[in-house]
C-alpha cells in the first residue's frame, strides 16, 4: 500500500518537473523573439520558485487538515494553465504571471507529495522523501531531447502548450488516488542510533514565531517593494526581501521560536542558490561558453554538449536524492550533508576551471547536479527529524521555502556575469558557499540539534 502511494507521488514529482528544469531550454529563444535582456527575463524564473516554495507551508496546512487529493488536483491545474498561458505570453509581465501562477501549482504537487512520503515511512524518512524528490529531479530527463526537438520544429510557444496541458492532466488524474496513512497502516517508529530523531512534536508556531509577527513582515514587504517599484528600483527587490527575511524573519524566529531553524534555513539557502544558478543558467552558461553545440561523445553516445549535460544533470540530479537519502539513514544527516556540499563546492570550483572545455562540461556539472539534489530529501528529514512528524507537511514546507529564498538571487547571478564578462566570480562564490555549508552541518549543526533533541 504505502509503496504504491510512493509511486503515485513520484509520477506527479516527475510531471512538474520541467516546470524548474525545463524552463533553461526556452529562455534563448524568449529572449531571440522579444530582445528582453536575460536578467529580466529569468525573472520570472525567480518568482517561479518563489511562489513554488512561499506557499507550501499554507498548502502544507491544507494536507494536514483536509488530505492531500484536493490541493495535487488544484496544483495540476494551475501547473497547466501556466505554461499555457506562456505559450501565449507577449509581455513580460504575462509571463511573470504565468510563471506565478505555475508556482503555486508546482509547490502544492510538491509539498505535498513530499510530506505524505514522510508520513507514509517513519522508518525510512530518508530514502521516502529522496526517492519522491527523485521524481522532480530526474523526471526532466526524459523530456530534455522531445522538447528541445518540438521547439526546433514547432516553437517555443507550442511547445509551452502541450507539455503544459499533457503534465497537468496526468497530475489531476493521479491525485485521486493518492491517500494519507491511517493508524496501523504505518510501522512505529523505531530509533535509530545513526539519526538524531526527536520524539516531540513540534507545531509550526513553535518553530517560527506566532503568525502576528509574520503578518507584520508581509505588510514590510508589501510596502517596501511598492516603494521601490514606485521609485524605479525593482531590480532590487529581491535582494531587499532576501535581506528582510534574514533580518526580521531570523528575529523572530530566534527570540520567538526555535533557533536552529534559521541555521537550517541559512544552508539550504547558500547550497540552493548556487545549483539554482546553474539550473536556471545552463544553457546561457553553454552558449557563452561557446560548447553548447560541439559534440560530445561519452559511453557511446554522441550529442550536443549542452543536451547531453541537461540529460546526465537531470538523471543524477534524480539519483543523488534517494541515494544520499539513504546514506543518512545508515551514518546521520549531517554527516552526510559534510560530504555532498564539499564534493559540491570541489564540483563548481572544477567547473570554472575546466568548463570550456565540452566534455568536462558535461562531466562536471553532472558532478554539481549530483551533489545538490540531495539537499531536497536531507533537509526535509533532517526537519522532520528535529521537530516531529504530525506537522511534517507543514513544517518541511516552511524550510523549503528556502529556495524561493535562494532564488531571489538568480537575477543578480546574470548581472554579475554581464558586469565581469564571464561566469567565473559566479562559479567561485557559489563554491566558497558550499564548502562553509560543509563545514556549518559538520560542526555547528550536528552538536546544536543533539542539544536541542537532548532538551526536549
């Protein structure tokens, strides 16, 4: 039973995959037929993300209260009456809308497919949550080529079109047979003596602060990025709420909540920022490079550099999740995040040495793809671990808004490249992130959760 509700939930992750993934392979062409500059354009990349993760944590609410088949139904939806609505888009401002709007459906699929695979596997957290986030990393790979294909052949709009009615079907479908576990359809929970796990249950209040004080940085928010679009700075909108939410939402949860949380979220934040960039990146990264054409040839294959990197990234992008999650079952979460991040940072480091080249390109950006999709099943368990599983939907929502968090970043990465003429200060400090990531999970979060788990 509770494998077949993994599967369901994986097959979902794997329809709203492209709506991340596959977005790289429309941007040259946006940017051929509208002359928009890139920073502008992956905008709406930003607030994708943005509104794939902010969200999760009210949809996470909406699981927990009233199951999860309503809000997978509503998510397929609104996933396919976005990138419908990018096939007709004309403005920038249609397809941020668009994007907005595929944001929400993406991130109520995906919190809540996560969250019931933890309710569904006490036992397994680890491996549950990376197998599921398998499905949104790896799901893109098999659509890389017949997308590439139909925007050669039919365009870019066409191609929005019917990928976006084709995925959002599937997923509307799937939802009405995806369930949360009753009593006695479970295991109980047995400890492990490699993973810190705690045995109360912490609610979302705890963890965050009472809901007034985030009402008070919403109003903040609202009312500063008004002002600045008023003045003619939205460009730095994002950087501004990046540092409100740092600023007063680190505050509030630390005189107010539960400390460790904002530790938890500011990893996820600088490990997330750096693969997002490469995400929302590769093919303009490619090109700029001058390789996204030349042809590589690896295990017997022949492709493009760039279509052979977006397919191997996306495989080991889906593997590293249940693979690394299942490392932190047998030898502990942070342990496990001390070895990811550091190959990460070595990877990306790597990769502005020798990524002119096409097939270290290739080689090393599937090593970086590799090494940071499992971010999306450690943090979930490590979450779910420190503050209990009843509210585990909601409260592994709260800390994957870190990604929005890290995507507000992306635009910024763009200008940096267009100030320097290269990528190379993007690729340095996207490593040197990593590597403190590394360095925070082995010695400050791993003694700070025992204390905190020792404690309650």
């Amino acid at each position: 039973m509770r494998w077949g509700q993994l599967v369901i939930g994986v097959i979902c992750m794997v329809m709203i995959a492209n709506l991340q993934y596959g977005w790289t392979f429309f941007v040259p062409d946006i940017q051929k037929t509208f002359g928009w500059d890139r920073a502008s354009i992956q905008i709406a990349f930003t607030l994708f993300v943005l509104f794939e993760t902010w969200l999760v944590p009210i949809e996470g609410w909406f699981v927990d209260k009233y199951g999860p088949r309503i809000v997978i139904f509503v998510g397929g939806v609104l996933c396919a009456i976005g990138w419908v609505m990018n096939s007709y888009a004309t403005s920038l401002s249609a397809y941020y809308l668009a994007q907005i709007i595929a944001g929400i459906g993406a991130g109520g699929v995906y919190g809540t497919c996560i969250g019931t695979a933890l309710k569904w596997f006490p036992d397994k957290r680890g491996l549950a949550a990376g197998i599921t986030a398998a499905g949104f990393g790896a799901g893109s790979a098999l659509t890389v080529a017949p997308i590439q294909a139909m925007i050669a052949s039919s365009g870019f709009q066409a191609t929005f079109f019917n990928f976006g009615i084709g995925q959002g079907l599937i997923v509307c479908v799937l939802a009405f047979f995806l369930n949360v576990p009753k009593p006695g359809q479970v295991p109980e929970t047995t400890r492990n003596t490699k993973v810190i796990q705690n045995t109360r249950q912490f609610s979302p209040s705890e963890i965050i602060g009472p809901t007034n004080f985030w009402y008070i940085g919403s109003a903040i928010a609202l009312v500063g990025g008004l002002i600045m679009w008023a003045i003619g700075a939205q460009f730095y909108i994002p950087l501004a709420l990046a540092i409100l939410i740092f600023g007063y939402g680190g505050y509030v949860i630390w005189t107010r909540g539960q400390p460790i949380f904002t530790l938890m979220y500011f990893m996820f934040v600088i490990v997330g920022a750096g693969g997002l960039m490469v995400t929302a990146n590769l093919a303009p990264i490619s090109q700029d490079l001058k390789i996204a054409g030349v042809p590589v040839t690896l295990f017997g294959l022949t492709m493009t550099a760039l279509t052979f990197a977006a397919t191997i990234d996306r495989i080991l992008n889906g593997l590293t999740r249940p693979f690394f999650g299942w490392v932190s079952d047998h030898i502990g979460r942070e342990n496990t995040m001390f070895i990811a991040f550091a190959i990460e940072g070595v990877g990306i480091y790597a990769l502005y040495l020798f990524g002119h080249n096409p097939v270290m390109f290739v080689v090393l950006s599937g090593l970086v793809f590799f090494a940071w999709g499992e971010i999306y099943s450690l943090f979930p368990s490590t979450c779910t671990d420190t503050f209990g599983a009843k509210f585990a939907t909601t409260n592994a929502g709260l800390l994957y808004t870190a990604k929005g968090t890290a995507a507000l970043l992306v635009p910024y990465t763009n200008q940096i490249q267009k100030l320097t003429g290269s990528w190379d200060m993007v690729f340095i400090i996207a490593a040197a992130l990593n590597i403190l990531a590394a360095v925070l999970a082995i010695a400050v979060l791993k003694p700070w959760r025992a204390k905190v788990i020792a404690r309650s």
